[in-house]
C-alpha cells in the first residue's frame, strides 16, 4: 500500500501546513512504529533500527 492509500484517499487539506502536519503525525505515530515493512522482514522501522 501506498502513502496516497493508506492516509491521503478521500481526505481533504485546505493548506499545505495542514497536508505537511497530517502526514507527519501519520509517519512518527504509526508509519515508523506500527507499520510491518517486508523488506525489513516483517518489523517497523524502529525495530529494524534498534530503537524500539
């Protein structure tokens, strides 16, 4: 799935502020925390890194 799919479908931004916002709480709270990535095997970003 894409970024376009997964947060932008069906929603509507009146300023880029508003956009940048959204898709930045969207990539800390649930892109690089929740999200499985298979070329990482199966674990987020935080874990691939040791972070988390």
């Amino acid at each position: 799935m894409t970024l376009k799919g997964e947060l932008l479908h069906a929603t509507s931004f009146v300023t880029m502020r508003q956009l940048r916002k959204h898709i930045k709480a969207y990539i800390e709270g649930f892109y690089n925390t929740q999200r499985l990535h298979s070329g990482l095997g199966y674990r987020t970003p935080l874990e691939f890194e040791g972070i988390n």
